[in-house]
C-alpha cells in the first residue's frame, strides 16, 4: 500500500471518530437550567421580596442607553390596580405632571399621593375614591427565555394587547454621567391586538402578565424599530408596597396566544388596567 494511501485511510478514520464523538455529546439548543413554568392552578401566598436569584447565565443581557425626555406637554400613560386605590404605573409616565388623573370604570379621578422608585422606572399612585375593580397579583417569579408575556394598556389612547416572548434582560441607565444601571426584562413582540404598526407610546405602566395572569413586570419602554419591550420586574413596585401586597406563586387564571386580546378586554373593561392623563400644569383636564 503506497504511503499516500495510507494517510488517506488514516484522514478518514480521524474524521470519523470526531464525527461519532460530536453525536455522542450533541446537546442541541441546550441553554442551561431553567425555572420551571408556574402551575396553572393558584398557590398560596408568600413574602413580596426579591428573588435570591435571577435568570439563567445563558441569559442574554442587552444594554440600553435612555435619552431623557424633552416632551413638555400632556400626554398618557396606564396604570393598574393592586390594592384599594392603589395603581402601579412607570414613573416617566408622571413624573413631570402637576396633577394626575386616572380613568376608573369611566370616570377621572384625581391622584392624591405618587411615590416613585429612587432607581426604576416605577411609580405608586394612590387615589381618592375607589370604585373597587379586580386587583391584579404579582409574583416574585422571574421570566424565563421563550415564555409567552401579555401586555396591556393604552399605547396612543387606544385599548391594545400585545403578545410577546421573553429575550433577555437589559441594563438599562438614563443618558446621563453617574446614573445608576437598572434591571430590566427584554421582550420580542409576535402580536398586537388590534392588529398593526407603528408606536406603542401610551403603554407605558401597563402591567406584563405570565400565562397564569401574574404580573411579573411593569412595561417601560420600547423600540419601535426593533420590535421589543422592555419591563421593569414589578419587586421594584412591592419594595414602594411592603407587605400590603404580597408576592403569589401563580395568578390562578390562564392567557395563552389565542385569547390573549380578550383578556386584556376585561382587564380594561373592569377598570384593573386604567388610562392615565397627565397634566404638566395641572390647570388642563383629560377630556373624556
């Protein structure tokens, strides 16, 4: 046998034992442990604290850079409940406003107290009177990659849902020297309802419900060119709450990718997600 002949044979049994080692420890679309998904039934109570631990390290991490915002005149936002009159919104949404209104079952009522978070885009507000719509749950769970989220709310004053997959989590920081980095949850948009394009600015506050109908996370920002929303996890609401809103396992209800919309209609339709208005200088009034 000539000596090319040789390393020929010799080439093909290498290429062949690396072929048989790659099957024998392919491990796919393998991307590290994950969280379980929550039951589908409700689970008791437990403490509103932060998790000890946070997504996977496979977990992608996305930074984004936020411009501080020039707008000087009205605008809106969403808010929703969690307590008697006690909403949860994102602190953007009022932190310019002199006075603030939030729509419940059809009628304006005026914000008495709102409390932002010294780092999140997260804010309380707490009215007057109460008409006592469903209060919403949040869980200290934390996404997973690939879980299905539900957004609703008021992006340009019009009632949406979006259905979207979880991505990874942001470091977020305002574009100025010294500001802290906050955490964040990215999320991929797959379908609005009612369907089209264009800007979800109005969304913002919404809540970011699982499959169960937790909240998990309070919806802040979004690229429009991108397709993403990005939440801030909804502890950063319960650390302003204290023990008055305690943390659940799972939410007791079930929301998937074709009932997400009617959903999101009797979250709205009950007066739970509400449409803010804020006024800059507190002598204009929302006019519906």
């Amino acid at each position: 046998m000539s000596d090319f002949l040789k390393r020929l044979l010799g080439w093909i049994a290498i290429v062949a034992v690396l072929y048989a080692v790659n099957a024998l420890f392919d491990l796919g679309d393998f991307q590290g442990p994950r969280r379980p998904l929550p039951p589908e039934a409700p689970a008791p109570a437990g403490p509103a604290a932060l998790p000890p631990s946070g997504p996977t390290p496979s977990t992608p991490s996305i930074d984004l850079f936020v411009e501080e915002s020039r707008g000087e005149g009205d605008s809106i936002g969403t808010a929703f409940l969690v307590a008697p009159r006690t909403w949860v919104t994102a602190a953007h949404v009022v932190q310019k406003c002199a006075v603030t209104y939030v729509r419940v079952q059809n009628r304006w009522e005026r914000v008495e107290q709102k409390e932002s978070h010294p780092t999140a885009d997260v804010a309380i507000l707490r009215t007057p009177v109460s008409a006592a719509p469903p209060r919403t749950v949040v869980t200290d769970r934390l996404p997973v990659l690939n879980q299905e989220g539900f957004h609703y709310g008021y992006p340009r004053g019009v009632p949406s849902s979006l259905y979207t997959r979880f991505v990874g989590r942001a470091r977020i920081r305002e574009g100025k020297p010294g500001t802290p980095i906050e955490q964040g949850w990215v999320w991929a948009e797959i379908e609005r309802s009612p369907a089209g394009r264009g800007t979800l600015g109005g969304i913002s506050g919404g809540p970011q419900l699982d499959r169960t109908g937790a909240v998990q996370g309070v919806t802040i920002l979004e690229s429009e060119r991108l397709g993403r929303v990005t939440t801030a996890p909804i502890q950063r609401a319960t650390q302003l709450l204290g023990a008055s809103v305690p943390a659940v396992v799972a939410g007791g209800g079930r929301i998937d990718a074709a009932d997400f919309a009617r959903y999101g209609e009797q979250l709205r339709g009950s007066g739970t997600v509400a449409l803010v208005f804020c006024s800059v200088s507190g002598r204009t009034r929302p006019r519906v």
